[in-house]
C-alpha cells in the first residue's frame, strides 16, 4: 500500500489563536507531507507495501539498519502527526470525560495534577520530540517522552493523547516559548476523541 495524508476534520485558521493558521498548514502540507513522501518512496524501493503502518512501525529493527531507520523515523512522523490531527476538534470537549478521567483521577488525583504532570514532560524534551498520555501493556496510564518521530508502539506502549513539541508544531507564533505553546495546546485537545481511544485500547486488551 501507499500512503496519504488523513483528511483534516477542520480548516486551518481553526484553532485560531492557540495555533496560527499558518503554523496548522505548513504543519500538515509540508512537513507531514515530507513524511509520508519519504515513507511512500522507501515502501516501494524495498517492496514494503504488504505491511500497515503499525506493523512498519514495530517491526523497523527487522529490517537492515539504513531501511529501519528511515521507517522509524518517516513512519514514526506519519503515525504521529495522524494522531495529533485527529484528537483535536475546535468544538471538542475540553475536560476529561468517562473512563479515561477516572483513570486519570486514580492515577493523578485529579485533572490539574495532571496536567502540571504532562506539562512538565513536554518541557523536559530536549529538541524535538513529542509528550504522550498512554497505556502500557498492564493497562496503566503513563506519561511519557519520545525523541524526534518515535513512535510510542515501539516502546510497547498505546497512545491516547500526544502533544507535538517540534519547534516547527509552534515557532512562527511562539518562539522559543514552549510553555506557551503547551499552555494553550489544552484549548484545542477533544477530550471526546481521548476517552474513545482510552475505551478502543482497555477493550482491545493491549
């Protein structure tokens, strides 16, 4: 198969003034694009095409190294942006609902705990990276940090909310201002979409 980029829910100007409309466009049309470009062209240079994007992704160290890394990097950066864009909505809901704010209260205490805990991970990555709610392999939610375009799945881990934290996710507004940024990244989160991956994962037994 070869690889497309999803079709976004939203205009560009929609999160407006939390993301600029010109970070959001650049953001999808050429950076994410360049990973499924780079993606696409590895697939069909090493006959790759049997394979999903999650079977690519967890399996990029059976390959010989220079493949691997391409798919750890490229596949890594077209499973993250596709999450990104998808779980968040300018009419979402903007506080934790269901089971996955329980699981949040038992784990946190409660949701500003939270988010002083996940603020801080995003802080603390140095470069680029990304932060990410998930659920190990025991079901347990954690937050934890990636370098670059890691994706989660290789680490056995099942995202359910991540936060890009390149500087190309947030500078032409930002600057060199990450805190902002990640600050007002809780305006735009639909907490509606988390608790449904929350619920697809802990009813998928991973």
């Amino acid at each position: 198969m070869s690889f497309t980029l999803p079709t976004l829910p939203y205009t560009y100007d929609a999160f407006e003034p939390y993301i600029d409309t010109q970070t959001m466009e650049l953001h999808y049309t050429k950076h994410h694009q360049a990973y499924v470009n780079q993606l696409n062209l590895v697939v069909e240079q090493h006959n790759l095409h049997k394979y999903t994007l999650e079977e690519l992704i967890v399996s990029y160290n059976q390959f010989l190294p220079e493949v691997g890394l391409v798919i750890r990097n490229h596949a890594g950066g077209h499973f993250n942006h596709t999450f990104f864009w998808q779980q968040m909505h300018p009419k979402g809901v903007r506080n934790p609902v269901g089971n996955s704010a329980k699981a949040i209260e038992n784990a946190y205490k409660t949701y500003d705990l939270f988010k002083v805990a996940f603020e801080n991970a995003a802080k603390s990555v140095f470069g680029s990276g990304w932060a990410w709610l998930c659920i190990d392999e025991k079901g347990t939610l954690k937050i934890i940090t990636t370098p670059n375009q890691d994706c989660p799945l290789i680490f056995d881990m099942q995202p359910i909310m991540g936060l890009d934290v390149w500087e190309h996710a947030y500078y032409l507004k930002y600057q060199n201002k990450r805190p902002d940024y990640i600050a007002a990244w809780w305006q735009v989160v639909d907490w509606g979409v988390v608790e449904h991956n929350y619920n697809t994962v802990i009813n998928s037994g991973k």
